[in-house]
C-alpha cells in the first residue's frame, strides 16, 4: 500500500543503523586536580592534554571556548626537584629549580574538597532554536588524573574538530572534512541562490568549532523538524519513519533547504542525521552517549581492590615543604620505583595467600585514586621545620621560634630581590650567589665493573650573577685541591680580581654575596680575612657584603646552573663514557644552550692560596665587638666590608637588625682601651704593607691509595683505553 504525504517533502529515511562511526564516544569526565581544581569539560581537558604534545604532534587549530568563573582551572603544577619513577629504575624527570618560591604563606591551607555541580535535565521546546538537552547521569567524581593514551586523546579532537588525524585503531591517515557540493538546479528549494557560498562556508567552520560530538549532535536537532501529515497510509506491521525539514539560521530567519545541502553544508554524512534522529526520543531529549557504559567490562573484585589501596595508603608521605601554598600533592620517597613499590605489594600478597593485582591495575589505582608523587628532593629539608612538623606536645617556645625563623627567610628573599633591583638601577652593584655543586665522579662507564670501582673527585664552584644571569664556574679535582675554605676563598678571590680588571674604568663598585650556612667553606674567618683583604687591595671594589640565606631555605639561581650541569653530564654518560676529568670540561662548557652561556675557569694546585695563614696576619679577633660583646660566626647573617674601615667589618645577627655590630679584627679588647688612634692607624698600615699571599700547598696532593688502585685496574682490564693511561701514571705518581 502506498504512503501519500500531505507535505511537499520527498526525501525519506531508513531504518537507522548501529552506531556513529564517524565518531567516538563523548564521556563528559570530572577532573580532580590536586584536589583544588574545578570542574572542566572533556574537550578542554583533552586539549591541555594534546597541547603537552606538541612535540610529537602536528599543532591543533583549536577554537577557544568560553567557560564561566567556577570554570576556571586554578591548577598550578609544582616541582620541588622531584623524580617521578613510574616503570623502571632509571626513569626519571627532573625539573629546573625555582629560587622565587620561598615566600609564601607558610599557614596556607587547600581546600580538601573540589566544588561539585548538579547537571539537570531540561525537555526540549517544540521551538527549532531552543536547546536540546542531554539525557546523561550526573558526573563522577573524581577521574583520572594522570591520563594515558594521549595519541587517542588527540585523534579525537581532531576528529571532532573536521581536521585530518591518524587513527588510533589502523594508522591510517583519515582527511579531513569538506564542504559538499550544493543541490541541483531541480531543488524545489533553491538553496543554492538562497544561501551563498560563502555563507555556507561560514555555517561549516562554526559547526566544526564546535569541536564537541554531543553539540554538534544538538544542532542538528535544532534546525531539523519532524512531518507529521495530516493523514498517510501505510503498513501496521512495518509503519515508515516520519520525513523530517532541514533549515539554517540566516539573519535571525529559518531558511529552508533540502537535506542534501543541509548535510553537504556541513560536511557530514546521513548517518550522522539518522543517529540523532534515532536519539532524540518523543519528550525532547537527546539520549546521552552509552558507548563504554555496559555492564560488561571486565572488573577487579572490591576486596582486592581495597587491599591496593591499603597498601598505598601505608606508604609514609610528605607535602611540598617549599610549595605547600600552591599545591595539595603529597609526596613518597623516590628511592623506590613505583615498579619495586608494586613488587613489595606483590610478594606480600603472596605471603597472605591472596591472589595480587597485575602491574597495570596497581599503577592505575595509584595514579587515579590518589594524589600522590614520588620524589627525591634536591635540597636537604629545613631542620627546624622538621621539628615543628613532628612535634606533638605544642611546645611554645618551639613555635616561637618557628615563627622568627619564617620572618627572617621572608626577609631574606626580599632583601635579594632589593639588592637585585638596585643593581639593574645602577650597573656599580653587582649582586651574586655562589655554591659548590655536587660532587662529578670519574672515571664513570656503562658497565659493571665502574659501579663497583673507587673514583677519583671533581668539583665545580659556580658563581651566578643574578642580573646577568652569567655563571662563572670553577672547577677542579682532588689531584689539584680540596674542597675548603681556602679552595672557595681562592675562586671568590680570583672572581674579585676578575671583576676588578673587567670593570677597571668603574669606581665604587659595589659586590653582594649570597650563600648557605655552611661553616666549613662560607662562613669561617678565613672567609672573613680575604674580604677584608680583597676591599683593602683591590683599588675599585670599595663595598663587600656577605649575607647569608636562611638554613634549610638556601635555594638561589645558582642551583638552575647545578641543574642543567647535571642534566648534561647525565645526558653525556648514556652515550658515552667519561674517562677523564677534562670531559667535565666541555660538558660544563656545552651546558647552557643559549647565552649567557658558562664561563669555565680550570683551577690547579697553584691557584689556590693559603688564606688560613693570611686570617694569622691580620689579626685573630672575628668574634668580639668594639663594644665587647661576643658574638657566635654561626649567628651571622649579613657581613659587610668596607674601603673606609680597614681591618674591620659590620655584622648583623638578623635581618631586620638596625645598628650592626662593629668588629676590629687587629685589636683585642686589652690593647683597645690603651691604643691611640694613631697608634692603630699605623699598625693597620704596617699589617697591610707587609701581608703577603702564600700557595695553599706546597706539594703535590697526594690521591687515596684505594682510587689508584681501581683507577688502574679499569685501565689494565682495558675497561679505560690505554691512551688515558699516560695521564692516570703522570697524576698518580709521586
């Protein structure tokens, strides 16, 4: 029997087939980030997850879309020098080191909980141009938050977006979209003398800008209407769909056309239309995406689950000790591999007699069911804050002094940044920071029989201009010196010297030091002797300060130069191996791509000089003032040197400290009260006519008999090529 429709539509519909296979599934997914995110969408979180890479992918033309203030992400990813370890031992990132993030409210305390929405459902109007509501379950929270197979990631948003994408499934390069050809000239319609081409164009990129499956779905529905006519025939037991009128929105008015240019205009397919015809159910809704959500997916049974996340949750962790402001992350120590952690797991499972989850499902939970990283910190942690974490008896004067202590390194940090903003003012104020890097073993390879092998030691002094950001960087090896106070007297004294030449022309220069505590090499007289001496006989430097950063926070912009050296010389030792200490060499000189690239100064024995005895000449009071206080060197935390004041420097024990303390280093206090001043005048002229600068070694350093021996027994295992044998003999012989 023959249907007749009332209307002046011929254009018929099939039974609708299976699936969309233009596309793929649109989860709408809650991402909690660090536990202070808000909510975002699936495309934007797959378009931050395609936009890290960059480097591996064509660039996404990607529309920005406009979401609301609750919207926002307010993440701030951090890293405190941390090492995430996820597959194998030797898996590693690392990251450059802040010196800005000190200061920070050390009472901040993150939100515990992300903000949640209700997502309503809403029924459509029989009104073309209202919204078509989406028939979904509320969101989940708490998705994933590290997400895996980024490549998918990327497929779809180019699909999504009509632009060419490889396919996940068989590698093939799929086109990308195109506008159609119009309707013939027999269209009842006439679409193609209604709407121009270039309209039609404009229609298609505001379509595809869309970038998201279900509204992209939720136009079609807009601009399509269902023909119910007035009386039809048809077969009871196998009735026809109902035709459906296709339009667009020009200038605020439905324009009719046919489906042929409607689909074409658009540059999709008729499954596409039959898809959402097939959703769009008789009260207006437009069925949600089901692909994914079956019943079927093969699951872990809950206690096993549960006895995962026991065993993470036993693991001891930290928070960011520097960046507790602007991250809720915790952190495990980074020892361990996340694959050894999983063994462990493993292995006491099996003691239990239970049957243990496989590698993958325990990485998953680990990744998506807590927020927790591993790392390995850079920086020794502050003992002090330390001590008040730990402490479980509110001990007053504890907290007291917790509170000075983060007063005085929130003065720190500012009086850096004022002397680094005086210094860009006025080119006479150089501002610096200095410290010695880790120690560079050698000889290393890639074998056995180095790990097991005494090696001989290198270090590296850097010295960092915080202006110019130029680092200077000495360097040397046990044959050829220590590492105390007279081998970092001599670098800052032979950059004092270097400093003075360069700037010859200048007067008034004026130099500040930043550094650690460490007693051992900064913080000693024999320090203190050599600045009073450089500002005393170098004719243009008449201002030396010396401060000292607070403990346990002594992070500067020397430690990004220690960074990239080590990145390097790790980067170096996978392709090859490092023999002898003048690979060092032109590592450090490679290590900074682009300028101000490292100025490298070998050091040797000779260069060293022996200010231990120069502290012996001037004088032997470092510790008492003018006022007979005693003072402890461990307490300082800003020394300053003058021209002015021979023999004599300033000292301040804290930060915010008004009047510094004066302290003559020729005199005593017995000989103070009876001295003149001429007297004093004369016997400072008399000390620093007749000082003189003596060789910190008077023979050669000897290097440990154990180091010999493996050294030379890698050499005649050929372990070592015997052309580095000759210089190995020369530096090992008496």
């Amino acid at each position: 029997m023959t249907e007749y429709n009332t209307q002046n539509e011929t254009e018929q519909n099939t039974e609708a087939e299976q699936g969309d296979l233009n596309y793929t599934e649109q989860e709408a997914v809650n991402i909690n980030s660090d536990k202070t995110d808000a909510r975002k969408t699936e495309t934007e979180k797959s378009m931050d997850l395609s936009l890290n890479e960059k480097a591996s992918e064509e660039d996404i033309n990607i529309p920005r879309l406009k979401i609301s203030k609750q919207e926002e992400n307010l993440d701030k990813t951090t890293a405190e020098g941390e090492t995430l370890n996820d597959n194998s031992d030797d898996s590693e990132k690392e990251q450059d080191f802040s010196s800005d993030d000190s200061i920070i409210d050390p009472n901040y305390q993150p939100e515990s909980e992300p903000r949640s929405t209700n997502r309503n459902f809403l029924i459509i109007s029989p009104n073309p141009a209202a919204d078509i509501p989406i028939k979904s379950s509320p969101l989940k929270i708490g998705g994933k938050k590290r997400k895996k197979g980024v490549s998918k990631d990327i497929a779809k948003i180019k699909r999504n977006l009509g632009q060419e994408y490889i396919s996940p499934k068989t590698k093939k390069v799929m086109p990308p979209k195109e506008i159609g050809s119009t309707c013939t000239e027999k269209c009842k319609w006439k679409c193609a003398s209604v709407i121009s081409n270039a309209k039609r164009k404009e229609l298609f990129d505001q379509y595809w800008a869309l970038g998201d499956l279900t509204r992209q779905r939720e136009f079609i529905a807009r601009n399509s209407k269902v023909l119910k006519p007035s009386y039809r025939f048809t077969k009871k037991d196998q009735p026809r769909n109902f035709n459906s009128s296709f339009f667009f929105v020009i200038d605020c008015k439905e324009v009719r056309v046919c489906k042929l240019f409607f689909v074409n205009t658009l540059g999709i397919s008729d499954r596409t239309v039959r898809t959402v015809k097939r959703k769009l159910d008789d009260s207006g809704f437009l069925e949600g995406e089901k692909r994914g959500k079956h019943d079927n997916h093969q699951t872990l049974e809950r206690q096993r689950k549960e006895a995962v996340r026991e065993f993470i949750s036993k693991i001891p962790r930290t928070e960011s000790h520097y960046l507790r402001a602007q991250t809720s992350r915790e952190y495990i120590d980074g020892s361990r591999s996340l694959s050894q952690i999983f063994r462990d797991y493993e292995t006491g499972e099996k003691e239990k007699g239970a049957i243990p989850v496989s590698e993958a499902s325990f990485k998953r939970i680990f990744y998506t069911d807590f927020n927790i990283s591993q790392f390995t910190p850079k920086k020794d942690q502050c003992a002090l804050c330390e001590s008040v974490k730990n402490d479980t008896l509110d001990n007053d004067e504890l907290k007291e002094n917790y509170d000075e202590h983060l007063y005085q390194k929130e003065l720190s940090r500012i009086s850096k940044e004022i002397d680094k903003m005086e210094a860009h003012e006025n080119v006479s104020n150089v501002v610096c920071t200095f410290d010695l890097q880790s120690v560079l073993p050698c000889p290393i390879g890639n074998t056995s029989n180095f790990y097991y092998k005494s090696k001989m030691n290198c270090y590296n002094f850097t010295i960092t201009n915080i202006v110019t950001q130029g680092t200077t960087c000495f360097f040397w090896h046990e044959g050829g010196g220590k590492r105390g106070a007279n081998e970092i007297a001599s670098c800052l004294f032979k950059y004092l010297c270097l400093l003075s030449q360069k700037r010859e022309s200048q007067d008034n220069i004026k130099v500040t030091f930043y550094s650690d505590n460490c007693t051992g090499q900064n913080k000693n007289k024999f320090t203190i002797a050599m600045f009073l001496y450089a500002v005393q006989k170098l004719p243009n430097i008449i201002t030396i300060n010396h401060k000292f950063l607070i403990c346990g926070h002594t992070q500067n912009e020397g430690d990004s130069a220690h960074s990239l050296i080590e990145k390097a010389v790790k980067r170096y030792a996978k392709k090859s191996p490092i023999y002898t200490p003048a690979t060092y060499t032109d590592i450090i000189k490679k290590a900074k791509p682009n300028k101000p690239f490292f100025e490298l100064i070998e050091m040797t024995q000779t260069d060293f000089v022996d200010f231990k005895k120069l502290q012996t000449q001037l004088g032997s009071n470092f510790d008492t003032t003018t006022t007979g206080e005693k003072l402890q060197t461990s307490k300082y935390k800003i020394c300053t040197y003058e021209t002015n004041i021979p023999l004599c420097f300033n000292v301040q024990t804290t930060y915010d400290c008004e009047i510094p303390h004066k302290i003559d280093v020729a005199f005593t206090k017995k000989t103070r009260k009876n001295s003149k001043d001429i007297q004093k005048e004369n016997k400072i002229t008399n000390i620093l006519e007749n000082v003189q600068l003596t060789p910190a070694y008077e023979r050669k350093i000897e290097i440990p008999a154990n180091k010999k021996t493996d050294i030379m027994d890698l050499i005649n295992a050929n372990q070592i090529p015997k052309s580095h044998a000759l210089y190995y003999k020369g530096l090992f012989s008496e």
